[in-house]
C-alpha cells in the first residue's frame, strides 16, 4: 500500500511492523515525532511493546542493552548530542553484541547549540562496532529498519540506521508501507542464544582479563582481546549476511538492489561523486544536468558505511578518472572520514593497477547550511575539469 | 508482622560460591550474601562497576549462583528497567529484579538513572551498598563519604563538606519502601528485603558496609565497627514505608535505652578520621543528641 508520510512517520512505521518489544525514548530534535509516534501505537493498542520514557539518551540505550540481553528486540532513536550522550553504551552494545537497533535523525552537535542537518553526529560514532546503514528517501527508511533488525539478530551486532533530519525526517514523500504479513515471514521472532535467566544464571560482561582463561570445565575461554577480535571478524563477514538480507528482502517484497552501493549513471561515467544519504539524490540532478553538457559524470550513494563495503567501492570506481566525495561530517584536523575511507578501500584493491582514481573531497551542509543545487552542479563541473586547490574544500563557506 | 529472622531460621541455601575476590574483613561480602539469600533464587541482578565487580569474579568464573547483568556505572537502575520491561513483555512476573550498586554509583554517576527508575515506578529493588567511598579504585572520596575522613584525595584535610544523604532523596520520589541497613546487622537486611519484596515500585536500600582497608581498621573488627557507627546514633537504621518514617532495630532499641555510645569512640577506631580535633568531634556529637532528641520527643508523643 502506498502511503504519504514523512521520514519519521516510516521509521515509526518499520518499527511497529517488525514488532519490537522494548522502545526506550529521551526527546531530542529532530527525531521526537518519531518516538512520539511509537509512543502512540503503544498506548493506543496499536502495537504490543513496552514505551520507557527514559531520563536520558545514556539511559535509552542502558535500557535497550538490558532488553536485549533478556532476549526482547528492542529499539530506539536519537539525535546530534543525544547520539555522543549514548557514546559509552553504544560501545558496550557492540561489545555485548547485542542486536539492538537505533535509527540517528541526523543533526550537527554542539558547540554552538545548532539542530539541522549534516551528519556529524553518526559519523563520529564511526568505530564503536555498530554496522551503519544511510538512508536517501523514505522507502529506504522503513525498509532499512525492517532489514536491519533481520541483520542484527543474524549476526548478533547492532544497527544504526541513519537519516538526514528534516530534509528526510520533516519533509513528506510517498512510499509503500510492506504489509505485516510479509514483514513476519521476512523477520521471524527474535530468539537469542541465550537470555538472562533464573533458571540459567549467567553472569554477562563480567571482568575479562588481557589472556586468555580455563574455566571450571577445564575449557579455554577468550580472553577480552579474542572477544573483540570477533567482533571485528564478524562485522567483516556480516557483509556477506547483508547480501543475503536484501536477497531475501526482494525475494519477499519485491524491491532491492545492491546491498551496499547505489549508483547513478556510473557505468560510463569519468568522474564520480561519492557521498551519503540524502545528499546523494540532489546529486543526481547535478549528474542530469553535467550529462547533457556532456560530461561524464555519475553519482554514487553508500548504503552501508560500517561495516565498509571497500571492495564493492573500488570495483564500482575502478579505471574513474575522478572521485569527488561529498561529505556533511569531518574527521577534525584532516578530512571527510569517507574520503579517507574511500582513498584506502581504491589504494587497497588498485594501486599498481593503473586504474587508481583521483580522490577529492569537499564538505557541505555543515550545521544546516543550504545546499544549492547550482552549487553542487558547478563543484562538480570545476572537480571534473582541474584539481581542487585545497583539501577539503568547504561549500558555499562565506569567509 | 513478620517474625524476625535468627541465625537458626535463615535460609542454608547459598547464592554466593565461597571463596570470592573480595578483600578479607569485606562488610559488603556479608551484606551481599545474606541479601541475595533474601531475594531467592528467582531474581536478576544488575551491577554496576564497584568492588561487587571484582567480588563476582572473572571471566569466566562467577562467584554468583543468580544470573548478573553487568553494566556501565552510570546506568545500573536504567538497565534495571530494561530488564523489567521485558520481562513485562513475556509475561513473567514472578522474577524480582534487584540492582546492587557501590555509593559513588548512587549517589554521584547513578543518581540520575536511580531517580528515573524510581520516577516511573518501576518494580525493583534497588540495593546501595555504602561504603563511604570510591573504595574499588583506590579510596577517594564519594557523595556519601562522611565529614573529615581522610580518602586518597583527601588526602591531609580530609572531606571538607556533610555526606549526602541519598535514601532522603530517594523519599522524595514517594517510594513505597526506603530502609537502611548495615552489614553488621545482616538479619535486620533480610528481614526488610523480605517485607518489601511485594510492595509496588521501585524500594530503596541503603547498607553501611565497613571497609577494612577503605576506612583503616583490623579487618576482624569490621561488625564491631558497624555496630558503633549505629551505637553511637551515627548511622540510624530505619525505614520508610509509604512516606512514615520509623526507626527499626537496633536504631528503635537506642530509643527505648535513652543512652547513646559517644561518637568519638566510633571515630577513633578507625584510622581514617585521625585528624578529626576534639572540638570537631564534640561538634558532631552535638548534631547527633540533637537528632535523637528529636527522637525521643517524638517517642514520646506517640
């Protein structure tokens, strides 16, 4: 059925579809009308969960952490200075590797106090052990949220699913909404390995020491260096288990693509812009324009940021001229974290093979700034045609 | 009323292996043990990084027999509600849910989470066990630790300012049950967590947990030491069960004495208040008669 609604209403919608147990909320803008909305269908009936209007963002992910462990799906979403407020749990999540998943409304942190747009929010929770999915329009949003709790409890790490405030979460956009029938052969109910128990004890993220250890069963047990070397491997390998995930996903609804790419006119294309979320969209409307001026230039939207897709990357990039990296987040103190990203996935899999591209990067929409259209098109044109001066270049920077 | 428990009727079940990693003398080793023979065997516990953490063992040996989630230390009674919330979802009300913190975990990093728990009502019990300090990492100074002790940062002048008083602050959340305790008295825990395990919301516990090398002590005078603190009308053992206050055990026994121990004999078997002045002592003494004036007058009014 398809239905017009904004991106937070598809959030919402996602998450009262695949049946979470366990919500846990602290209002922050611009992700409140979405945990408004779950805290609707909960009092109204509408969906069988328990809503915890939490003290704080630190507390919203206690509450999840502990859910999860008892064996509840469990869900919740922040913004800006909620997300970096959550810092230290996010990281005990992944290490608990607790399938919990959380969708970040995009929003610029503090300070200054700002509450638009860019992604600097997510992007400085890069290395917590979370896979991060990017979302450019509202179907992709509930679809991800569907996607991501199958992933998560198949590889037992939690989920980020991300969306640029307002220009996704505020504005409205018709999508359809799966039905609940498919959404229940696709996500069948969560059933951990283990779940916090009278009739089990267990004791969970007790001390574990730098070696590894005998217990009382004369077995090895890892030590804290093997526990997160697996996470480290299993977040790799979850790679191969998102594929199978948007598999199965078209199979049963009939709509999916590649797992981690999105490209625009990339076959014959030179150059390429690289970026992530919404921003990738606008693009392709500088891409249609440059197109019929005749340059050959495609835009390519990155689904999955973490676990990084390098190799699906450099093969879509492989032989470019150009890759121009659009970025709302910086790795303060030297660049877009994409295009360092990107430069190592392309130095990885084509250096020495003749067909490593020129990578370029250029930060936009820092706290909100507009992004003109024009704009983009005209970086782009002048990416295409010299080197940039300086790396990175700021957009539309009045100084 | 419940009859009170003796060393003869408490349970033999153990939940605590022996041999655990806490320090020799530990008060909270005795408050811990005789606290989860209370709870039972149907409960979760939650816990906090403290000296409970090293008490429970490593990886991958436990010293508890109950399953223990452990968490960060500022969110022990936010994860409590996670747990019941599922648990909620299950449909199983029969498992109580019971978060034992350190006082540096409640009354400074864990206080905002404990204060939302108890907010929303949530069904736990919520178990401080204070012993006056940061003890786990090395003896610094906590919200509760008291006037003039010295702590490792604290180091000459001691703690210039009054400890905090959290099951206070807890009342003031309309809790259905505020108790303190204190490991010298263990029967007096037990009796209290079984009398309030049925009441609604979240119930608070506060448990004064001597600590041998936290306070400066021979480690075998740990419940002699405890007992002072509540002999010389320091440290009140009481409960509050809907909003009525009332004074419990040994605490209610000083009332009907009329005779207190003097403070100073508390201060001065333990190192850590050396450098309390006589005239410091006599001004705490002070506070104390005239907190148990009160007492008595209102012993007397009833």
């Amino acid at each position: 059925m398809h239905i017009i609604e904004d991106g937070n209403a598809a959030a919402a919608l996602g998450v009262k579809l695949c049946r979470a147990n366990v919500i846990a909320a602290y209002p922050i803008t611009p992700q409140t009308p979405l945990t408004e909305k779950l805290s609707e269908y909960v009092e109204l009936g509408e969906m069988k969960a328990e809503y915890i209007p939490v003290e704080s963002e630190h507390s919203a992910m206690a509450v999840c952490i502990a859910a999860s462990s008892t064996g509840a799906r469990a869900f919740t979403a922040t913004s800006a200075n909620g997300l970096l407020y959550m810092h230290e749990q996010i990281q005990w999540a992944a290490g608990a590797r607790l399938p919990i998943v959380m969708c970040v409304v995009n929003r610029a942190v503090g300070a200054p106090w700002n509450v638009w747009n860019d992604q600097q929010d997510s992007i400085s929770q890069r290395d917590t052990g979370w896979i991060q999915m990017y979302c450019a329009d509202h179907q992709q949003i509930i679809d991800s949220v569907i996607k991501a709790f199958w992933l998560a409890e198949k590889v037992s790490i939690p989920i980020m699913v991300c969306y640029d405030g307002y220009l996704l979460s505020h504005t409205f956009m018709p999508f359809d909404l799966p039905d609940q029938e498919k959404v229940d052969a696709f996500l069948p109910p969560f059933k951990p390995e283990y779940a916090l128990n009278p009739d089990e004890p267990a004791s969970l993220n007790t001390v574990t020491l730098p070696d590894v250890r005998i217990d009382v069963h004369g077995e090895l047990a890892h030590g804290y260096m093997e526990i997160r070397y697996l996470l480290q491997e299993e977040l790799r390998t979850s790679l191969a288990v998102a594929a199978a995930a948007e598999k199965r996903f078209a199979e049963i609804f009939g709509r999916g693509g590649d797992p981690y790419i999105e490209p625009y006119r990339c076959d014959d294309a030179d150059y390429v812009a690289v970026g992530l979320g919404s921003l990738t969209y606008q693009l392709r409307v500088s891409v249609d324009a440059l197109r019929k001026e005749d340059i050959k230039v495609g835009v390519m939207g990155i689904r999955f940021y973490r676990p990084f897709p390098d190799e699906a990357i450099a093969n879509a990039l492989k032989g470019k001229k150009g890759v121009i990296v659009f970025e709302k987040a910086l790795s303060y103190g030297y660049e877009g974290a994409l295009a360092s990203d990107l430069k190592s996935a392309l130095y990885e899999h084509l250096a020495g093979t003749g067909h490593l591209p020129l990578v370029q990067n250029f930060i936009a929409g820092i706290g909100g700034r507009e992004i003109r259209t024009d704009d983009l098109t005209q970086t782009l044109r002048a990416a295409t045609q010299s080197r940039i001066a300086k790396e990175p270049t700021w957009i539309g920077l009045k100084l | 009323m419940q009859a009170k428990t003796t060393i003869l009727s408490l349970p033999t079940e153990e939940f605590v292996h022996p041999g655990t990693r806490a320090c020799t003398g530990c008060g909270l080793a005795i408050a811990y043990r005789v606290g989860l023979k209370a709870l039972g065997k149907n409960t979760i516990l939650v816990v906090p990084p403290s000296c409970l953490t090293v008490l429970q063992g490593l990886f991958p040996v436990a010293s508890t027999k109950l399953p223990c989630l452990n968490v960060t230390f500022a969110s022990t009674a936010a994860a409590a509600t996670g747990i019941l919330a599922t648990l909620k979802s299950q449909g199983k009300t029969n498992i109580q849910v019971a978060a034992w913190a350190g006082d540096g975990g409640t009354s400074d990093i864990g206080l905002q989470a404990l204060s939302g728990a108890a907010e929303r009502g949530d069904n736990f019990i919520y178990l401080c066990y204070d012993n006056e300090g940061y003890m786990n990492t090395g003896v610094q100074r906590s919200g509760t630790t008291p006037l003039g002790a010295i702590t490792a940062n604290t180091p000459f002048k001691g703690k210039l300012q009054q400890k905090k008083d959290v099951p206070a602050i807890m009342a003031a959340h309309h809790l259905s049950y505020v108790a303190t305790c204190s490991a010298a008295y263990p029967l007096d825990l037990y009796d209290k967590i079984i009398r309030c395990k049925d009441m609604p919301g979240a119930k608070y516990f506060h448990i004064h947990i001597p600590c041998p090398p936290g306070w400066g002590y021979d480690p075998r005078y740990g419940i002699k030491v405890g007992r002072l603190a509540v002999e010389t009308g320091y440290y009140d053992l009481y409960e509050i069960v809907n909003g009525e206050f009332k004074l419990t055990a040994a605490s209610e026994k000083l009332v009907e004495k009329r005779k207190l121990v003097p403070v100073r004999e508390y201060f001065r078997a333990q190192s850590r208040f050396k450098i309390l002045t006589d005239e410091q002592i006599a001004d705490i003494q002070n506070q104390i008669d005239a907190k148990w004036a009160a007492y008595y007058k209102k012993d007397e009014q009833q």
